[in-house]
C-alpha cells in the first residue's frame, strides 16, 4: 500500500476525474444531442456507424426471447407435397377480421399436438395472393408460439368471401367416429362400447357412454383414447327397464327420459316393481317433458304418489 506525501490543504489541489468511455461513437452523439446525421448508404453497414460497448438492453432481451423459443424441443415436420410452401416469418401473414376471433386455447392445444408430433406439412394453411390466410389461422399462430415452419398453400382464385364456405364443408370427428377408430386399434374398452351400442341402435351414441361412465358424464378424454365403462352394467339394467315405460309413454326412447332415468336408478332408491305399479295404478300420469330434470321430478312424483310422508323418496336434491 502507498501512501501520498503530506501536503498543506492550500497546496492540495483535486486531480481531474478521467472522462467516461462515449457508449457510442461520435456520430451517434451527435445525433442523441439533436444534431443531424450525415446521410449514409443503405447498401452497408459502417463500422462506425454501430454503437460501440454492450448492446442497448432491449435488443439484449429481444434476443434472448428468440433464443428460448427456438430451444422448445418440437418434432421435425414432414416433406411438403409439391406446391406447398413454408417459412418462419410469420409477419408476412396477415389475419382477416372477417374470420372468426383466434380462440387461444385452440392455439395450446394445437401447439401441445405439434410438440408430440409435427404434421403441419400435411395440413397446410390457406391463403390468397396477398397472403391474407383464408384458413388456418389456429395453425399459424401454434407455428409462431413453437418457433417452427409454418406451410401454405397460395391460391389467387380464393379471397376473404370463401371463409365461411370453406369452414362450412369441413366435417369434424363426432363421437362415433373417435370410438371406430379406437376399436379398430384393437382398444378393448372401445370395441365392448361398440358392441354396447349395437345393442341398442335406437339410443344416441353419447347418451349411452354417459351412462356407462362411472358419474353419469361424458369425459372428452375418450379423444385421446381413454373411455369410462365401469357402468355398463348397471346401464344395461336400466335400458332393460324401457319396455315397461313404453306401454305408459311414446317418449320413452328420448334422450332426456333415459338420462332421467338412468339418474334415478344410479341413486341407489329406486325399485322398478314399485315404479310399474304406480304407473298401473296411474295410466296418462307420464306426461312429456322438455328437460332431464322435468323428467326426474314427474317420476319422482308417480313414485311417492300416495305414500306416507316417512316413506317418500328423494331422487333429485333441491336447493
């Protein structure tokens, strides 16, 4: 450690700081102080017309964002068939306010589909000369989120009034269709709720896996391949009980009387030789209803009809 000579304060005299190192060149000075830049061709860049030191934060961080984007580990799309292009410069497409709002869950799910398995070249987007996209607008945003290619077909032939025509045609997978398909994979579940549905042809497809499952709903996990039959059985008891309802009713084949009653078997209360005998005793009491619920209620009131107060049965839960 050194150490400076003694002085007198009158002799001290402050050494001058050194002047901070400009973050950018002389140029650049000038131009932040307002004075004008001299003009300089587009053609390259100079070396002295780049601002010296670390680069300003903001393009730090925007390349940063760029960078994680591009880590996200997504499968490798396909080769394109003839005729269909690609890129990742999603800023030449341009969204048409006549087509329907983005729905961003449409856009996760599609992008979590991506990840596992990159099929954007199969199912490319549809767009016009002027690259307004005419279909495909879901598919275009999951490309950007995942920061991979997106592919197009350019067609000058179509413009914004074929949106609604286009969409109009398409026909999605129903419920059968994803059964068939699982069952056809050899899925066991999928091929006994097949032959399930054979069994009763007159009954709605989702009506009956509704009653098969263990609460009484349809789960949208049977698109991916996972169905709930564990109710079967108790589900072909209660479709065994429809005939005797038929003698009393032309409704009784209807999607809301049979989810009614399957409710009200699943409560573990009901005693169909009760129930036919108060619809014996009561002919024309089965009226027609708009609602499960309105359907509920009319049984429940055959059942407790002119019974005593601590023998009526409660089958829905009011509030």
């Amino acid at each position: 450690m050194f150490l400076k000579s003694w002085r007198p304060d009158s002799e001290y005299k402050e050494e001058p700081k050194a002047k901070p190192t400009p973050r950018f060149s002389p140029k650049i000075e000038a131009a932040i102080k307002g004075k004008p830049l001299p003009e300089v061709s587009h053609d390259r860049v100079f070396d002295d017309e780049l601002p010296t030191g670390n680069p300003p934060p903001k393009i730090k961080k925007k390349k940063i964002m760029k960078e994680a984007v591009a880590d996200i580990p997504v499968s490798e799309a396909g080769k394109a068939p003839d005729g269909i292009q690609s890129t990742k410069h999603y800023h030449r497409f341009r969204l048409l306010p006549t087509n329907r709002p983005v729905d961003q869950r449409h856009v996760n799910k599609l992008a979590a589909e991506i990840r596992r398995k990159n099929l954007l070249h199969l199912n490319p987007i549809i767009v016009n000369t002027a690259m307004e996209v005419i279909d495909g607008q879901h598919r275009l945003a999951a490309a950007e989120k995942l920061g991979v290619q997106i592919f197009f077909a350019q067609d000058a032939a179509i413009s914004q009034d074929d949106i609604a025509g286009m969409n109009s045609n398409k026909k999605n997978w129903e419920l059968r269709d994803y059964i068939h398909f699982f069952a056809e994979q050899g899925r066991e579940d999928y091929i006994a709720f097949t032959a399930f549905c054979k069994e009763h042809p007159g009954v709605m497809s989702a009506t009956l896996l509704g009653m098969c499952s263990k609460d009484g709903n349809v789960k949208r996990s049977y698109k991916d391949g996972q169905i709930d039959i564990s109710g079967m059985e108790q589900a072909r008891v209660t479709l065994a009980f429809l005939p005797d309802y038929d003698a009393h009713t032309p409704h009784a084949r209807t999607t809301h009387f049979i989810k009614a009653l399957s409710f009200i078997v699943r409560t573990g209360l009901y005693d169909h030789e009760h129930m036919k005998a108060k619809l014996e005793q009561n002919p024309g009491c089965l009226q027609p209803s708009p609602s499960e619920r309105g359907y509920i209620e009319s049984l429940e009131r055959i059942y407790n009809r002119k019974m005593r107060e601590e023998n009526i049965v409660i089958f829905l839960k009011r509030r």
